[in-house]
C-alpha cells in the first residue's frame, strides 16, 4: 500500500477534489495558509492511476507537488472497493525504486570493486562460494533495469548515465580481473590453468542465453510489482560479474592464443547476457498495465512517445532472436569453442 500526499495551492483543491467520486477514493484534506494538503491510502495498483490523473490535472508538473511513500499496514473499516486493471506500480516508482544503485556513485563504485575483486578470487581459486558473494554484492541489475526504463520514456534524464554506470562497472570488473589475473599468472598461473569455473565461461551456449533472459523477465516482474529487486539481482549478476572478470583473468596470458581466444569467448558471452537481459526486461515492462497507466509514461503520453524510443525496443527484440538463433547454430558448427 502507499500513502500519497498531494500539496497544492487551496484555489486548486476543487479541481482535485473532483478525482473522488472518479476513483472512489477518500482524501483527508488540510488547508493551513492558501496550501492545501491531501492525504490518502490506496493499494498499490491504484497509485499509477492516482497519478495519472493527478499529472493530467496538472499537479506536480504545472502547480503543487506529490509525494508517494511505502505503508506497512493500514486498517479501516472505511473502505471502497474499486475495479483496478493490471497490478504494476507507476514508472516514477520504478525509478525511484531502481535508481539508487543504478547510477555512478562513491557505493556503486565500491560494491563494483568489491564484486570484482571477490569474482576474480574465486573464478582463480575455482571456489563456488566465493563467486556467488561477488553476484551478490554486484549492483548491475539497477543500471540495465533503469536504462530500459528510460529508453521507453521520453527525455528521461536517467537512461544514459545509467548506461554509462553499467559499461563503467563492467570494464571496472575486467580491469580488476585483469590486474588478479596477472598476479596469479606470474606467482601461481596453474590455478588459472585448472580451474574449471573459469574454463565454464569461455563457451557460450544456449542454456547461458535462457539463463539470462530468465533473470531479466523476473527482474522486471519484481521492478513492476514494486518489490524488492535485490533477490533476483543476484541472478543478473551470476549473468554479468563472472563473465566480466573472466574476461580480465585470461588477457593477462597476451602469448598464449588459447587463452585470448578463451577471453574473447568469455567476451562475447559477457556481451549476449548484456543484451538478453536488456530485451527481456524491456519486454516485461513494455507489456505491463504501468506503462499505460500513470507515471512518467501515462495514457495521454503514451501515444506521444518517440519513434525512436519504439525502433530501439524493437530492435532489441530482434537481437535478442538473432542471439538464440545464433547459439542453437554455434551448438551445430562450434564456432565458439574455446578451450584452455
């Protein structure tokens, strides 16, 4: 549920006023000093309608603001019933939601670095546990999840500094493989030789591509529903964080061409999950009832958006074909298969 406060001049407040025989909803109204303050609770699929309508109305992008904020537990006997499509939160909460550790800054810099270094350690060390506390700590869902939000919304001022975060902690990750790589390959280059996790990353194969797509399609389903994408982080990041760094840990063997051509596999399977998870939570939010309804992209605006914003959604989708196409035809010929 969500406790929405709607602040606006008192000379507005019939216009607002109008929404409650509209949407059955009770607003608890306080005027101090010609502003007029709004208070409501309502379920959490009719937030994007609220506000749909509260932004056609004008509030909060022509005259007074919004302020949306979780509620653990509301009891009522003063309740009405109301028919709601779809049960998505608005694209606002979306990013709101997603944006912390989607974007550059001093704790995504750190938790990078340290998924980096933990990824490194134990892709070398051929140590399971030790890669799956990398996945856990790498804050690489919010960037992809908030870039695809912002390709779908027009002028979003999000979608490439989070494309820029996302390629920043990917090529941080590698230079951390790279500079762990090259330490074990001057002291100790047998664990590199021998480790099976690291010789795991170099094929690409299909069963890595449904992999990644189905931790993007969850990761939209939890961004959409509004709950905790952190769990189903971890599986985008088993899709990123140890491809990235085993892209770093084989370029430090420049004489050996198997090992180059190990890197570059791991490369390129860095490369398609990138692109399937982007496709895929693409695909869940442009198919979800809260890109329709309510946020940045409500129904008024959604007949505006770009062309250019719809051609690159459709592009990804078609990539996203020619990528499993490719790998079933890889699994027939082998043109990936790189081995140590």
């Amino acid at each position: 549920m969500k406790d929405v406060k709607i602040i606006i001049p008192a000379d507005k407040l019939e216009i607002v006023k109008e929404l409650d025989e509209k949407l059955a909803i009770v607003f608890n109204v306080t005027i101090f000093k010609e502003i007029a303050t709004l208070h409501t609770v309502v379920e959490n699929q009719q937030t994007s309608i609220l506000l749909e309508e509260l932004k056609g109305l004008g509030v909060g992008t022509v005259f007074g603001s919004i302020t949306v904020s979780p509620v653990a537990l509301t009891i009522s006997s003063d309740k009405k019933e109301v028919s709601v499509k779809g049960r998505g939160i608005s694209t606002d909460e979306m990013i709101a939601n997603v944006k912390g550790l989607a974007l550059l800054n001093p704790t995504f810099i750190a938790l990078i670095f340290l998924a980096g270094v933990l990824a490194s350690f134990g892709l070398i060390y051929d140590n399971v546990i030790i890669i799956i506390a990398s996945m856990i700590i790498a804050p690489l869902l919010g960037p992809i999840a908030l870039t695809v939000l912002g390709t779908m919304t027009p002028k979003n001022i999000f979608s490439k500094r989070a494309m820029i975060a996302e390629v920043v902690g990917l090529v941080i990750i590698i230079v951390i493989g790279l500079i762990v790589g090259a330490i074990f390959n001057w002291t100790n280059p047998e664990y590199i030789i021998n480790s099976e996790q690291i010789a795991i990353r170099t094929n690409p194969g299909i069963g890595d591509i449904i992999f990644a797509i189905a931790s993007g399609l969850a990761a939209g389903l939890f961004i959409i529903r509004g709950e905790s994408a952190s769990i189903v982080g971890v599986a985008v990041a088993a899709s990123l964080c140890p491809p990235a760094a085993n892209v770093g840990v084989l370029l430090v063997s420049v004489a050996n061409p198997e090992f180059l051509q190990a890197a570059l596999g791991s490369l390129i399977l860095l490369i398609l999950n990138v692109i399937s998870i982007y496709a895929s939570c693409a695909l869940i939010f442009w198919t979800s009832q809260s890109f329709v309804r309510g946020g940045s992209v409500s129904t008024r605006q959604f007949r505006k958006i770009s062309k250019l914003y719809m051609i690159q959604i459709v592009m990804a989708f078609l990539i996203l074909i020619l990528i499993i196409t490719f790998i079933i035809l890889d699994n027939q010929f082998g043109w990936l298969e790189f081995n140590l």
